[in-house]
C-alpha cells in the first residue's frame, strides 16, 4: 500500500522485537487491533437474545434479575481498566495481552459451563476483568506504533469494525442459538478468544522499547489520578459521560425484554437493535467529518439537546399510552444518532486539559465511565414492568442530568468553552 509501512518494525522506532514476529503488513496490523477491540461488544451483545434461556436454564425467575449477565461484565470491566494502563508500561504491551485474552478464554469457558447463577455472574465479572486489557493496550499499541495523521487512519479502520459488531452481534447471537443451546454461545466466544490470542502470540511483537518502560510509581499515579479528578472541564464532561452511558446500557439491559414483553415480538429485537446500533456508527462515521470544521463543542451540544428532545417527547408518548414498536424504534434511533455525535467529543473534551497524564487520565475515566454508567443502567433495567416507560424515563433523566452538568462545566454557556478556560 502506498505511502504505508510494509511491516510494523517500521512503523515507529519504539518497536522492540525483530525476529519471529518481522513482517506483519498494515492491513493485518489493523485487523488485528480490530479484533482485539471488537471483543468487548462481542460478549455483551451476542448474548442478549439468549437471556430468557440462561434464566430459564439456571431457575432465575425474576426476569429482571438477568440483566445481571450484563451489569457483572461491564463492573469487572470498569475495575479493571484502573490497573492495564500502569501495568503495560511497566512490563510492555505485549505480555498483558496474552495474559489478559489468556484469561479472557478462560473466564469465557468458566461461563459456559457454570453450574448456577452465582457462578456465572463471577465469570462474567472475570471476563470483563480480562477483556478489559485489550480496551485500554491496544489504543497503547496503536500509539506506539503510529503518530499523527497515521495513527488516525489506523484508528479509523479498527473503529469500523468496532461500530458494525454491535450492529451484527445479536443477529450472530441469535443465529447460533438456532442450533446451539445458550452455553454454545460462550464457547463460540472462547474459540473466538482463542483465535485471537493465538494471533497475538505469534504475530504481534512488543510494541514498546524497553527505554520507555516506567516503574510503576504509586506517589505518581495518586497525584494523575487526583488531576484527573479534580480539573473541571475534565470531571465535568467525564460525567457527562457517564449519565449518558448509563442510558445507553439501560436500553442494553431492557431492550430484550421490551420486545419479548412489551411488543411480544423477540425475534425483532436483532433487527430493530441493529438498525438502532447502525445509527450510532453513522453519526460516529459523520462525526470524523465535521467535528475539525465545527468543533467539539457545538457539535456535542447540539446532539446533547437534540437527546433531551427526541426522549422528552418519546417519554410524552409512553406516558399517553401512545407508545408502538414503531414510534419506540424511530425514538432510539434518533436518540441514539445524538448519543454517537457526543460521546466521543465528550470524551475529547474530558482528556484535552491532561494530556501528560493521558494514560492515568484515561484509566481514571474508563473506570468512572463504565461503573458509573453500569450501575445506572442496572437501575433503569432493574425498574422494567413490562412497558418501555421506565426505560424511556430513564432516558430523558439521564439527558437533563447530562445537560445540566455541560451547563454547570461550561459555566451556563453552550457551544464555546466557558470564559477563563
């Protein structure tokens, strides 16, 4: 490919290894760092259409109480994002992801064959736990390798196919289920972990020089830490983040029962959840088009106010008893298109004013952000009464919430920052 590297040694001079591993071409770079993101999406949404089978199967009646299969996964993957960081820098990029998609494989088999509830939640809190390390180190190796214009090309690519596995993921889920019970499902996820850990150990090289590598300093990493969560911009727009993350997982818990219960029409929900999800990668795909001639701000704003709209009048409608499948689809997908235009510029926002404390900053953030975002989404999933009422009024509290923390950060003014910042 012209203009591009023709194997990862070249890539940067931080790259370490040369031998074994010589010769990995830009294309199979990408698609490796593809791989390594998509797993995350992968365990959450390919298991959405089987929920009603696990609970089933392991004597959970109350079907609220399943949405714990997600809220563990996203808990041991907020926790875990805390320590990766640190760690790679310590010991390099390339041990923590074999050990932590190593774990990953393994934790994902401890799922499929949990002899109750109780222990399948342990091991979904532990895969999470595991698949944790290849979020955080593989933007680090991308880093490593790539700067500049190059390193968002890459990013780019990857992202692609980032956006198109919650798409797919509950249409693969449900595809399988067709001729597998719901623990083949977990197995097809540890194939899928072994596939890619075989990958990483023979083909990726450590990405980051041994005269890069820090001790981990915990005086240091107290004092980023304690930056990262007391500068205003960055505190603000990180919980900006996470009210409305923890909208998006209110609709991840709810949404298989919504269809079951509230439209009586299950084998909808992969299509309409597709459809929903796209509309999230499109807005992300015009986002990178517009945010540089725009800016951050008015682009994040509008969006944020076009969610408390399009929510506060679907809420309107749930509450009149007007709510169809229809308007419910129509509704998210919208909401959603506002929520892809955000959260990634919320997210630039929170990181701009740190960026020497970049990689503590972005462990402190993931972390609050996926908590955070968890436990309110289990809230909203945990208020289900067989409506979309209760998911829809979480929406619209998570929108005012979010708008009026923009407002405070920004001092009362939207769309440019806030004066003396």
């Amino acid at each position: 490919m012209s203009g591009h590297p023709t194997n990862i040694e070249q890539m940067s001079p931080h790259v370490a290894t040369k031998g074994a591993h010589d010769g990995m071409s830009f294309r199979e770079f990408v698609g490796m760092m593809a791989a390594m993101m998509a797993m995350v999406a992968l365990a959450i949404d390919t298991m959405l259409p089987a929920l009603p089978s696990i609970g089933n199967s392991l004597g959970v009646t109350d079907e609220n109480k399943r949405q714990l299969i997600v809220t563990a996964f996203l808990l041991g993957l907020g926790v875990a994002q805390l320590v990766y960081g640190p760690l790679s820098d310590r010991f390099g990029r390339r041990p923590i992801l074999i050990a932590g998609t190593a774990a990953y494989v393994l934790f994902s088999a401890g799922v499929a064959v949990a002899p109750n509830f109780e222990m399948l939640l342990l091991f979904r809190a532990l895969q999470g736990a595991a698949v944790a390390a290849t979020r955080v180190v593989t933007i680090s190796v991308v880093r490593d390798c790539y700067g500049g214009r190059q390193m968002a090309r890459v990013m780019s690519l990857a992202f692609m196919v980032f956006l198109a596995v919650p798409v797919l993921a509950p249409s693969i889920g449900q595809f399988f289920l067709l001729f597998l019970p719901w623990r083949g499902l977990f197995w097809v996820l540890t194939c899928y972990g072994l596939i890619v850990l075989s990958w990483i150990a023979m083909r990726l090289p450590e990405t980051l020089h041994p005269e890069y590598r820090r001790p981990i300093d915990f005086s240091s990493v107290f004092i980023a830490m304690r930056r990262a969560l007391t500068t205003r911009q960055a505190v603000g727009y990180m919980l900006a983040q996470t009210v409305i993350s923890g909208a998006l997982y209110g609709f991840i818990n709810s949404v298989q029962q919504i269809f079951a219960d509230g439209f009586h029409a299950p084998k909808l929900m992969p299509t309409v959840f597709a459809a929903i999800a796209g509309m999230m990668a499109l807005a992300s795909l015009i986002n990178s088009r517009i945010v540089e001639r725009l800016g951050t701000r008015r682009v994040s704003h509008s969006a944020l106010l076009g969610f408390v709209v399009i929510e506060l009048l679907h809420l309107g409608i749930a509450i009149t008893g007007h709510e169809t499948l229809i308007s419910f689809s129509l509704c998210q997908a919208t909401a959603m298109f506002c929520f892809g235009l955000s959260m990634a510029n919320f997210g630039a926002m929170a990181m701009e004013p740190l960026a020497e404390i970049a990689g503590t900053a972005a462990s402190v953030q993931g972390f609050v952000t996926t908590v955070g975002g968890a436990v309110l989404g289990y809230l909203i999933g945990q208020s289900f009464d067989g409506t979309s009422l209760p998911m829809t009024a979480g929406f619209a509290a998570a929108g005012v919430l979010g708008l009026a923390i923009v407002l405070i950060t920004e001092g009362g003014h939207l769309f440019h920052p806030r004066m003396g910042s």
